[in-house]
C-alpha cells in the first residue's frame, strides 16, 4: 500500500482522479488540495464519492509527505512549483500541460510564453504508456497528457508503428469533443444555453495539442493539422484523420497493424464491424473507461486512409492514463483500478 495525495482536486480531471485512486486496492489518499473549496468535504464538490470517503479539501500550503504525488491543476501552476513539489514526493505525475513538450522553445512556441522550469522537461517522460511504457516504469517524473492529442497519436500509432503511411502527404485530424474538455470552471461558451445541441469548430488549426501529436508521431510539422469541433456531449473525444498510405499497402495490411497495436496494449480495442449500431468507435460507449477504440478505412483506389480513435477525454485522455502510469511506475498490474468497462445502454 502506497500513499497518495492530490494537488488540485476540485476540477473534472481531480475528481475523476479521486474516484480512481479511492477504488484502488494498493493506494491510500491522504490529502486532496482546493483554496477555493478548503475545509469542505471533496463529496460536495464531486457527489458521486458520498460515503466513499470523508476527505476534506486541505490547503496546498499544508501538504505531508506522501509516496506519490499528482497534481491537476489548471495549465501554468505546476512549473512554478516544482522544487517545492519534488519535496514532498519521489514520484510525481503532472495531468496538466506544463511538462509535456520536452523541448523549451517548442513550449513557447506553442504556449507563447517562457516555461518557468526548463531543466525540469528532460525529467519527465510523457505519460502515454503505448507510446514509453518502458521509459515510465522506470520513471520518477511523468507529465501529463492532452486528451485531443492522445485521440489523434493513438488513431495514427498502429499506422505509424508499422510504416504504413506516406508521410510526404499532410495528415488531417478532425476532432469532435464534448463539454467537460473545457473544465469545471467553464466561460461563457459553456453556459447550457450556449453548449446544448451545438456542432461548434472553435479551432480550425494551431491548437496547443498539436505539438504533442508533432513530437510523439514524428511528423513534420508542416504536415499535420488538427480541427476541434464542440458537439453536445459531456464526456468524450473522437479523433477521425485522413491520411494517405504508402502505394502498396492493402486492408489486410492495416488490420494486422490495428491488430498487433491491440495486442500489445491492454487498453485498445479495435472497432471495425460489419453489421451493428456500434460499426465504428464510439466515445459514448466509453464513459468512464480507460479504453480507447480503433477503427479505420482504407480506400484501396487512392490510398486515402480514416483512421479513428474514440476515448473518454476524462479517463484515457487524462487521469486514467496517469493510474495507468502510475500501475506501470510500482510495478503493478497495468490495468489495476482501471477494469471498468462501461455501461450500453447509457
């Protein structure tokens, strides 16, 4: 048993973190943080944890000592505090954005601003074990992941990993995502009013989560471009990219690589059926999972390829990957706290 604390559990991410790590049979929560909520019990902010725990919002300013450490606070926090962080824990994992990119002037480039620690980024490994499952059991330090570009890397990985792709071709990632992606805080564009029965693209291109798809595909940058469309769903993302494959490549071809990509990772799933409702991944069908579905289509004629990934932008798309990374860190069974398999109908 290991103990475990979280800096910055008041959000979506924080709480759906909560909830995984109370049903985790080798963890024990010892403070959850909130200055805006502090001395409230945590189920009042997150109801679905009344009577599974009696944790009360503590002051980041009080933290103890504890094994492993988490923070999920919003983007630009965690960097400023990091030495002071480092204090109370041997092993951190950061859901937010500060440590993702491991280059410094890459993270002003995207995020146009200076990063405030950066001999910290060559620290931590990015935290998508079907991209450093290796490198994260070994590491002490592992940032977070962006829920749009885990959808768009997973989509393209079995691609990739199997060389399947000419890559002289741009790649095109159209990504639908739901509300809670905006967090809880939300503005003006969450209001219901404003959300409900919406198909918004709010984001043609040069979304900061294109620089992760950049760096962990290896793409050049000039060839890939993700577009975030808003529709009227709470949780979930769908990443649909075309690209165009190599001149040989056949659909027998690309099931072999879908297939050993699910092989290989607990976690993903092909979806390619014939006859159904559910033909084709679906984030509906993945609410409070950690899995993330693969699909794709191949016309042979041109080469043009639909690749497809659906995920709970909540759970694989932020803290269940970091309970995942966690497993992999102590030397757990990977899927540990991480069984749900969702609800039909829901």
């Amino acid at each position: 048993m290991i103990t475990a604390s979280i800096i910055g559990g008041s959000g979506y991410g924080g709480g759906e973190l909560l909830r995984l790590l109370l049903a985790h049979p080798c963890v024990e929560v010892k403070q959850v943080t909130s200055r805006s909520h502090l001395g409230e019990y945590v189920y009042q902010i997150h109801p679905n944890l009344r009577k599974r725990t009696q944790l009360k919002f503590s002051d980041p300013a009080a933290m103890e000592p504890v094994d492993i450490l988490f923070l999920a606070q919003p983007h630009g926090q965690a960097q400023h505090h990091i030495e002071a962080y480092a204090k109370l824990a041997p092993k951190i994992i950061d859901l937010s954005a500060d440590f993702r990119l491991r280059d410094a002037g890459f993270y002003e480039q995207w995020y146009g601003e200076k990063h405030a620690a950066p001999e910290w980024l060559s620290k931590f490994v990015y935290g998508l074990p079907e991209l450093h499952r290796t490198e994260i059991a070994t590491a002490n330090y592992i940032s977070g992941v962006g829920c749009n570009a885990t959808a768009s890397n997973l989509a393209l990985l079995p691609l990739i990993k199997a060389h399947l792709l000419d890559l002289s071709v741009p790649i095109f990632i159209e990504i639908k995502v739901g509300s809670s992606e905006g967090g809880a805080q939300g503005n003006s564009g969450s209001l219901h009013a404003e959300r409900a029965n919406v198909i918004r693209t709010f984001s043609a291109f040069g979304h900061r989560h294109t620089a992760e798809v950049i760096q962990e595909t290896g793409v050049n940058a000039a060839r890939v471009s993700l577009t975030m469309t808003a529709v009227d769903i709470v949780r979930g993302v769908l990443a649909t990219a075309h690209a165009k494959v190599k001149q040989s490549v056949r659909t027998k071809d690309l099931w072999k690589a879908y297939r050993t990509a699910a092989a290989e990772n607990p976690f993903l799933r092909v979806v390619r059926e014939q006859r159904g409702v559910y033909r084709v991944p679906e984030p509906k069908i993945l609410a409070g999972t950690n899995y993330a579905d693969l699909g794709f289509e191949l016309d042979e004629s041109n080469g043009h390829v639909v690749a497809m990934c659906a995920i709970d932008n909540l759970m694989k798309g932020a803290s269940g990957s970091a309970v995942q990374c966690m497993n992999l860190m102590m030397g757990w069974e990977e899927t540990m706290g991480l069984e749900f398999m969702g609800l039909h109908p829901i």
